[in-house]
C-alpha cells in the first residue's frame, strides 16, 4: 500500500464521467468513484475505481487508479493507471509483498470501460497467462455509494519585494445520501477524524471552508512574522499548499475503510505527509477501534509485528531494533486498515523509522491473528 499512498496520491485524485453526452443532459462530472463487482478467471472480486476523465470529451477517460480483492481469499491489491491506447486502460497490480520493490514485475489489466460495466484480460508478470475480467456497478447490501467533492483555493500575502501564495486542495468522498441517518454519521465521523469537531462544521463542505480559512491565516501569520525577523539566521519565507485525499480501502459487509493522504508545504525545511484510516460500521453506527475487532493482546501481536519490522530493515534476531530505527519496541496503533482476510497495521514517518526510510506497514492474516480475532468479526468476514 505505501507505493500507492505516497507515489501515486501526489497526482490529482482519479475520477471520471464514462457516459457521452446529450444537450440536455446537466454537466458531466469529471472526478467519481466507482464500486464493481463480477469475476476474474471466474473467481469474485469486489473492485474500489477512481477515476479522472476529459473535461473537454466528457467521455474520455484520462486515468484509473483504485483497488480490488477476492472476495475471502485475498488481501487488498492496489490498482495504477498505466497507459490508455485506443479506449483501452492498462492498469498496473501491486501487492503489498512488491510495493517497495521497484523493479519487481507486475500483473497487468487491459479493460474497457462502459455503461454497462468494466471488461477485459488480466494478465500476469510474465505475461504468459491471461483471464476474462468481468465487472458491473454494485452498491448491493452492505455497501454504500458516493459522490466526490473537490475544492481548490488559494490566498496571496504582498510581502515588501514580492508576493506569496498558499494553495489548499481537498478531494472527499461524501455519501450520496447525506441526509439519511446513516449519511449523516459517515459525514459526522469523517469530520471527527480529521478534525475532532474542533471546527463546528456541519457538513463536509463547511469543514473544507473552515479548514482552509483557519490555514490561511496561519500563513499569513507566520509569513508576517518571518518579515519581521531581519536576524541573519532568519527563515526565508516561501509558498506553501496543503492537499487532502481521500479512498475507500473496504466497502463491503457493511464496513467502510476510508484512507485519508494529507500532503504538502507549510514552512520548515521539507513537505510533510501524513496518512489516517477510518473504519466505520454502519450496522452499529460506529467508528471501530482495533479493540473491536480483537482480544488484543499486546505481547503476542507485538512479536507478530516485530517479525515482518526486522524483515522489511534487515534486523537480525536479538540485534536490538533501534539500531536501524527510531524505537527499542513496536509501538501500538490504531492506524489499521481491515480487509477480507487480514488487517493491515500503518506506520508515518517518526513512529518507527526516519523519513528517509518513509512510512511502513505490515498485514496480518486473520489466520496469523489466531483466537486474538474476536468470534462475531470473524464470522461477519466470514473466515
């Protein structure tokens, strides 16, 4: 996953609108995302799409990027818009076994996309094997359809000699139905989640306002009093942005996995990202905490964890941990993403490793996870 989240999101969100238009139809919408359901080599999949289409031919399809998973026998596998040739979108898999492999090969789709659904071959690494793929739009039970929102503003501070800018870009999914009970709690905790209600917004595009007033006036604070440092030693004050992306990792079983990728400048000496992960049940009206989901006990899942960390840095067993990272033990997070077989533990920057060595993340089969896996969840996952 981290390839995806922290290559692949620096670039615009990824939606599109694949029907043509007629005159009186309204204005096409250029950036939507997409669930499919259907089968590939005959097995089903569940597929999360975003896609980013021609605001000019409002049926031209620029790039596709998402996720997807055998239903019960798989965990997530990510989904990057390679080439588009003659109405045929290649998309590249990533698991998360090759996503810090740069040289790895990769599974392949060649799909086309229409009114009726997504087809087309999947394809292996070597090439040698290929697969009908076969998918249509669902939003059956236990899932949940929606739109995007995506807001882009700016401000300008006139310094003595010259001018500098702050750029905000937000990309949301907000619940086709928001006036629902349960569209206004998915609304209501993803607000939570950024913002811990701190705010006082009501609705998503209250909190991007909000958000983005509150930014601003942070820069032009700190710009105003950079200008008035004249030390020798002064930081020099520069342009700033600030983006926020979200996905759906998981909408199934009446669960909801948001991704949320906030990256940008904001004075000091280098970017900054970070990621969050939300789960919500929409049966209860909760977010989920891991304590939901298991018995946990901290020393078994600990060990669990260790045993991919020393993996994925070379740690030698009984050399201690902090000789290549920034802890002496695995610190516990409730930054997880559930799927259908496992549960993915997210690691930023500084919570295990230097930003050189870049975010971390480790996925547990509910196998590994053992009796840890509370009864009910595993039955609701049905493993």
């Amino acid at each position: 996953m981290s390839y995806k989240y922290f290559i692949i999101i620096l670039l615009p969100f990824l939606f599109a609108a694949c029907k043509n238009k007629s005159s009186d139809e309204k204005a096409p919408v250029y950036r939507w995302y997409k669930r499919y359901t259907g089968t590939i080599a005959g097995m089903p999949v569940v597929a999360n799409l975003f896609f980013d289409g021609d605001k000019v031919a409002a049926d031209g399809v620029l790039s596709v990027s998402g996720n997807y998973y055998y239903c019960r026998k798989s965990d997530q596998l990510d989904l990057v818009s390679g080439e588009i040739k003659n109405n045929v979108i290649e998309l590249k898999e990533y698991s998360a076994q090759d996503s810090d492999n740069q040289n790895a090969k990769h599974p392949r789709w060649l799909i086309k996309i229409s009114d009726t659904g997504l087809s087309g071959t999947w394809m292996n690494a070597d090439g040698n094997k290929t697969y009908p793929i076969r998918l249509k739009e669902n939003y059956g039970p236990g899932s949940y359809a929606f739109d995007v929102i995506t807001v882009q503003d700016s401000t300008t501070f006139k310094g003595p000699k010259e001018e500098y800018q702050m750029s905000s870009d937000y990309t949301l999914l907000s619940p086709k139905d928001k006036t629902s009970t349960i569209g206004k709690f998915i609304v209501d905790a993803i607000i939570h989640a950024l913002a811990s209600d701190s705010l006082g917004a009501k609705d998503l595009e209250e909190f991007i306002k909000i958000s983005n007033k509150k930014d601003f006036n942070g820069f032009t604070s700190s710009l105003k009093d950079m200008l008035k440092d004249t030390s020798n030693d002064a930081p020099e004050p520069d342009n700033w942005d600030e983006n926020m992306n979200s996905t759906l990792e998981y909408n199934d079983r009446g669960l909801l996995v948001f991704g949320f990728f906030s990256e940008g400048y904001t004075g000091g000496a280098h970017p900054n990202h970070y990621s969050k992960f939300l789960t919500l049940d929409l049966a209860s009206k909760k977010i989920l905490r891991l304590g939901d989901i298991l018995n946990v006990d901290t020393l078994k899942l600990g060990y669990l964890l260790e045993s991919d960390v020393r993996k994925r840095f070379n740690i030698q067993p009984g050399e201690p941990l902090d000789n290549k990272l920034m802890v002496d033990t695995i610190p516990f997070t409730e930054n997880f993403i559930i799927s259908e077989t496992g549960i993915t533990f997210f690691y930023n920057i500084y919570e295990l490793a230097s930003p050189a060595d870049g975010d971390s993340e480790y996925y547990l089969s509910y196998e590994q996870l053992g009796d840890m896996v509370k009864p009910e969840f595993r039955a609701r996952m049905q493993q």
